[in-house]
C-alpha cells in the first residue's frame, strides 16, 4: 500500500520536476557508481528513521529502498539529523529520492564532475579584464572591453626617481580579483600557484579539457592559456629594481555597475615583500610549464625565470616591507579602502619562493634558503600562508636528488598525519564529511579552504600513497559543496537546484545573472556584512549564510576560492597518475 501511495504521489509531483528544498541535503550534481552515496535528513530528535525510496525518473519504478542507518547530533547547533546510505545502488541514471513528502534529483554517472571542472575552469575567462569577452565564448555573458589599464597611475606610495608619483604605467590584461574589479598581486600568485599544481598532477587530463575560450586551438592546454592571461598582467607589475607592486586598484570600490562604465583613476599601490615573493614563486613555477609551448608563447618562459630571480633578489635585500593601507592612507594621497590582503610574516613567501626557484634553476642557494624556511608544522594553503605551496611541489617533483627524498619523506609524513585527523570525523559527521563539522571550519571563504582545499589535499595524499580512503574522503567533501550540507545549498553557480542566484559579483549583478562556475565562499558566523540591509536567518556557523548581492562575507566569489575548485575537480576527473 504503501509504494502505491508514493507511486502516485510521484505521478502528481511529476518525475523530472526540480528538487524541492526542504528535508533532503544531498549532492544536488552526481554520484560515481562506485562512490559512496548518502543523503542528510534534517529531522527531530526523536523523530523515527526515516525511510527513503529511490525512483526511475524515466520508468517511475522503485528501485531502492532503505531506511536511515544512524544519526548524529551537529556539535555547532545541537540538530539532530539522520543519514541515509543507498551506495549499494549503482545502476547509472536520473532518479528521484523521496523522504515522506520531499524528493530530490539524484544522477549517478561515471564522471559527474566533468561539466563542473570545465566551468570553474571557464570561470576564470569570465573574469578576465582590458579585452572584450565574447558571445562566441561566453554567450549571454558577453560583455564589451573595459579596464585597458594603459593609463595607470603610480601612488605616492610606490613611487621611485625613475617613476614618480602620478607617472602612468600600462598594465593590462589580468582577472578581476573576485566581486570588485581590482587586481591583486598576492591573491593572483596565490591562485596560479595552485592551478599550476593541480595541473602537474593532472597534465594528461587538462591536455584533452576544452573550455572554448579564444585560444584553444592553439596547441596549449586551455588552462595554461588562461593562466598566462594573468600571468602576463603579473609581468607589468613589476618595477625596475625587481619589486612588485602590491596591487592595481581605485581608491574606492566600484558601485555595482557594469565594468566599461567604471571612471575612477586606477593606480598601483605600494611594493611589497610579500607580492613580491609570491610574484617569484608562481613565476618560477610557470617557467617550468610554459617550457614545452615556446612556440605559442616565445621567450615567455625564459623571462618568467628571470624576472622570478630579479624578484626574489629584491625580496632579499628588502625582506620586511609589508603593506598596510592604515599607514600607507596616513601618509598618501589618494586614500585607498579596497582589499588588503596584508601579510606581516614572509617566511611562508619566502619558504614557496626558493623552493620553486630550486627546482626551476637547481641552484643549491635556493635549496639553502628553502631548507632554512621550511616551516616545523604542517598546515592548509591560503593566500596568506603560501608553505603548503612549496611543500607539496617537493612531494611531487621528479626527479628527486637523494639528498631531496629525505626532506620529501619528513614532509609526507606531516602533510598524512595532518590529513588523517579529518578522516575520522567522517562516521561521526551530519554530512558524512572531513569538513564543516566544528565552527572553527567557518569563515570567510571557507568553502575554498575548509572544503575545496581540503578535498584537494585528501586527492594529493590518495596520489602519494594509493589509499582510496583518502579518495572517498575528497569526495565527500565535493559532496558538501555541492548541497550535502546544513544549508542545502549547492555552492557552485549554475549547478544543482539549489545554488546560488545572487553572488556579491559586480559581473553577476550587472549583466544576465549569475556566472556559471563560481564558487560561492560560503557561511561566515562572523558577518562582517551584517547591518548592511542584512539580516542573517541563522547564527549557527555552519548555516550563516545568505545568497544576497550584498553578502560580501558569505556570498562572494573569488579567484583563489575557484582555484581550489578547479584543483579538486580536476583530480577527482583525472586518473589516478600523469
């Protein structure tokens, strides 16, 4: 009697009607057969278990049922939940998981990521500045050029004899940073520094991804194109004397107006030593990649490495600057109030940039400097604590000198043990997850850090060592972003049936809604944007967050968040080995 009921209630609901989301938290994209495959089910205390049923959205037959197999009690907010585990079913196709009176859509394929990985990807396209972007490429999302950034102003506070104040400096091309149309030196390296690891990893599998942007027919895999965009902008950032400016920016953020309508006198700010250092890490990394595509991009490589080595001598002779807008405004003319991205300890840059340098050069002064910076604790990659940078490209470089296998074995060891104290609060978890499961996961950006990042890193361990435990536990943190989470959003723009509609992206905001492929940086029980015409539903850690324009503290994207995107997603994708 009962299958009749739920069998008619699907005929009224309609089988290929979207998600409703109400009850059900699950990975709203698609579950590899093999995978494992759970569903979160929001409930009472001492509600009985749940019993859920999975239908053929193309025959409207049941072809699994089940009831929740345990519950756990959310350490942040006290809410009871119960999980659901239907991994036994792995027929591919579209299907339909009802708990009492709600349903989801369920797809089971053998690369559920493929689409995701192209769009974060493609994402970085779209933020592309000093170039028209194009219907061919970007559809409704076309836009005309804007920011040629060939008149570009020197601060006060980067000015030098040879380039006084107010002298204008061409600096084009380059991402916008994240929801404002700023371009930042520490975040770019930051996010290059990534991609180029994910693609040493990867090689084989970025190879054969098209993400049809203007020069994919070039012979070179469509993200080194993409990151050369940046990494060319990078390039004009840097002074005479081997210093690299900080950022290029307005003084004040731009309103929420398309970007060919922006007027404000744009300037570099202030060198530093940490821009500096980063700017050398990911050159010297590039000069590495780029090597194989001399034809595409002559003599790119060659003076990547030299302008990485001019960096870093200047860093050297100048290892303290660091740049903070409250003395810079105290001092110069104009005021500037757009991102900080302050940093006052350099040995992290310093530590990412001598190791990149040692392997792009094999100059044993660079191994000297790295070895006296290798930090004693492991800890996660983030624009402002670049180690991990450095310590996963001893990992993985090839070939070792045997003197290097020794450094690379004590690092292993730290970057496992770091690692394994997440893969045990995976049975424990609401969310069957390594992440989001205490509130210190829950900050500004997390869904880069806590999550992406940290799948990515479980994908780097299951690399090192061939235990598909670390696998399973990258997935399921890809399954988090993706909808199985205490606020049953799906994270990435245009995927799922539930994601969000209004980022704090001046781009959104201003042309045909959301960008496909951003990843949103998530709650933020600090809601620094609150008071701002917000009020935040909840306080809980693990659910503040708001899909609103004007949640820059929760619903920004970023460059650096999509670069941990596209790290984890392109693994998962890859085999298991260039």
């Amino acid at each position: 009697m009962k299958k009749a009921v739920l069998l008619s209630m699907m005929s009224v609901l309609g089988l290929s009607a979207l998600a409703q989301t109400g009850s059900i938290r699950i990975n709203q994209v698609g579950f590899e057969p093999k995978a494992q495959k759970t569903a979160t089910i929001e409930s009472a205390a001492d509600a009985p278990w749940a019993e859920a049923v999975l239908f053929c959205q193309k025959t409207g037959k049941e072809v699994w049922r089940g009831k929740a197999h345990r519950k756990a009690t959310s350490a942040i907010s006290g809410k009871v939940r119960q999980i659901v585990d239907f991994t036994p079913f792995s027929k591919k196709g579209d299907y339909l998981l009802v708990v009492g009176q709600e349903k989801m859509n369920v797809k089971i394929c053998e690369h559920p990521f493929a689409d995701l990985s192209r769009a974060a990807v493609k994402a970085f396209y779209y933020q592309r500045s000093g170039m028209p972007i194009e219907e061919a490429y970007a559809g409704r999302w076309a836009r005309p050029a804007a920011h040629p950034d060939t008149a570009v102003a020197v601060h006060p506070s980067a000015a030098t004899p040879h380039r006084p104040a107010g002298t204008l400096i061409s600096s084009n091309g380059g991402w916008y940073d994240a929801g404002d149309y700023n371009k930042y030196i520490v975040n770019s390296a930051f996010s290059i520094g990534v991609m180029l690891g994910a693609y040493d990893r990867c090689e084989r599998y970025f190879k054969r991804l098209d993400t049809n942007i203007p020069e994919s027919s070039n012979g070179v895999p469509d993200l080194l194109d993409e990151l050369h965009y940046n990494l060319k902008w990078m390039l004009t950032m840097q002074d005479q004397d081997g210093g690299v400016y900080h950022k290029l920016t307005t003084p004040n953020f731009e309103g929420f107006i398309p970007p060919a309508e922006c007027r404000q006198q744009r300037y570099v700010v202030a060198k530093s030593t940490s821009a500096t250092l980063d700017f050398a890490a990911s050159m010297a990394m590039a000069s590495r990649y780029y090597q194989k595509y001399e034809k595409a991009y002559p003599g790119f490589s060659s003076a990547a490495l030299q302008q990485a080595e001019k960096a870093y001598a200047w860093a050297k002779s100048n290892p303290n600057v660091f740049y903070s807008q409250h003395i810079i405004n105290g001092q110069y003319d104009p005021d500037v109030v757009t991102g900080e991205y302050g940093d006052r300890r350099f040995s992290d840059e310093f530590f990412w940039a001598a190791t990149e340098l040692y392997f792009a050069t094999g100059n044993p002064a660079y191994r000297e400097d790295a070895l006296q910076h290798m930090p004693q604790a492991y800890t996660s990659a983030s624009w402002g604590n670049v180690a991990e940078l450095g310590m996963l490209e001893w990992l993985f470089i090839k070939p070792l000198a045997d003197a290097d296998r020794a450094v690379a074995a004590a690092i292993k060891g730290k970057l496992l043990a770091h690692l394994d104290t997440f893969l045990q609060q995976v049975e424990t978890s609401c969310f069957q997850s390594p992440c989001g499961n205490a509130a210190r996961d829950f900050y500004w950006g997390c869904n880069a850090e806590s999550v992406a990042w940290r799948g990515a890193e479980m994908m780097y361990a299951c690399l090192l060592t061939g235990n598909p435990a670390y696998r399973e536990a990258a997935l399921q943190c890809m399954n988090y972003l993706l909808g199985q989470n205490a606020t049953g959003y799906c994270y990435v723009t245009g995927f799922g049936t539930k994601s969000p509609l209004h980022p704090h992206h001046r781009l959104a905001a201003t042309s045909e809604g959301a960008l496909p492929g951003f990843l949103a940086g998530g709650p933020n029980p600090g809601q620094q944007d609150k008071g701002e015409n917000l009020t935040y539903d909840s306080h809980f850690a693990d659910e503040s967050y708001m899909d609103n324009q004007n949640s820059y503290a929760s619903n920004e994207i970023a460059i650096n968040w999509n670069a941990a995107l596209v790290a984890l997603a392109a693994l998962l994708n890859s085999p298991l080995s260039n």
